[in-house]
C-alpha cells in the first residue's frame, strides 16, 4: 500500500506507519491490516433500478470494493462495500490528500458487521461550508 502526498506522489508506507488521517491508495490484493473508510475506486458498480415493472441496470458513481475477511472471521467469501454514497461529487474536483474534514463513528468494538458513522468534509463553496456522508451500511 501506498501513502498519498499531499502533492499526489505515492510512496510506500508499512502498516505500522499507517497513522490516523493519512490518504491511502490501496491495490487490489493488497492485505489492509487496519480499519479505512473507502473514499473512492477504480471501479463503479451497476445498480438495479425498478421501475414500472422491470429492472434496468444503470451505472452509478457510487465506488465499491469487494473484501475478504477471512483472517477476523474465518469467512473465504468475498464481502461487497461502498464508498460513502455521492461521495464522488465533492471529491472528483480536488486531489484526495487536500481534503479536510472530520469523522464521527463508533468507538472500536466487537462487532465487525455494524458499523455507524458520518464523515464531515469541509467545503469551498460559502454556500455549503460542509458536506455530510453517512458511513454506516444501513
């Protein structure tokens, strides 16, 4: 894994190093031995969109990534997760490493299927000097 620079340059980082805060560009494969929040990937899922009676498949900008949670739980299968939903349209217009916010979430527990938080990103624009994302699955 690598850490982002505020510049945009990636070097590598070793976990141990991984510190609350840093922007981390993850690959696929990589093993992450500690708890992130997705901000963003390389691929955009399809959604399923019900409509009068049918269901189209449309392309979404939501981000997700698939993983696996073997070494916590025992389970081989592959576990899908989303990037904060319309994350992407406060994102996509400035480098990762220069965005400036807070999160709010559980404190560290037990429980590896629930999760609530929200993600705070502070805003350019004087007219929504903040935008708020849920973290949570439900």
């Amino acid at each position: 894994m690598s850490l982002v620079k505020a510049e945009g340059e990636k070097i590598i980082i070793r976990s141990a190093n991984i510190k609350v805060g840093h922007t981390l560009y993850i690959e696929e494969g990589q093993e992450i031995p500690a708890d992130l929040i997705m901000l963003t990937s390389s691929d955009k899922g399809t959604s399923k969109v019900c409509g009068g009676g049918e269901e189209v498949n449309s392309k979404t900008e939501q981000a997700q990534c698939f993983i696996q949670t073997s070494s916590l739980d025992g389970e081989k299968n592959l576990k899908k997760r989303l990037a904060p939903k319309n994350i992407y349209r406060c994102i996509e217009d400035r480098p990762l490493p220069f965005l400036s916010g807070s999160i709010e979430c559980d404190m560290p527990n037990r429980e590896l299927y629930e999760f609530k938080g929200s993600l705070s990103i502070n805003s350019t624009n004087k007219l929504s000097p903040e935008n708020r994302y849920a973290l949570s699955e439900h």
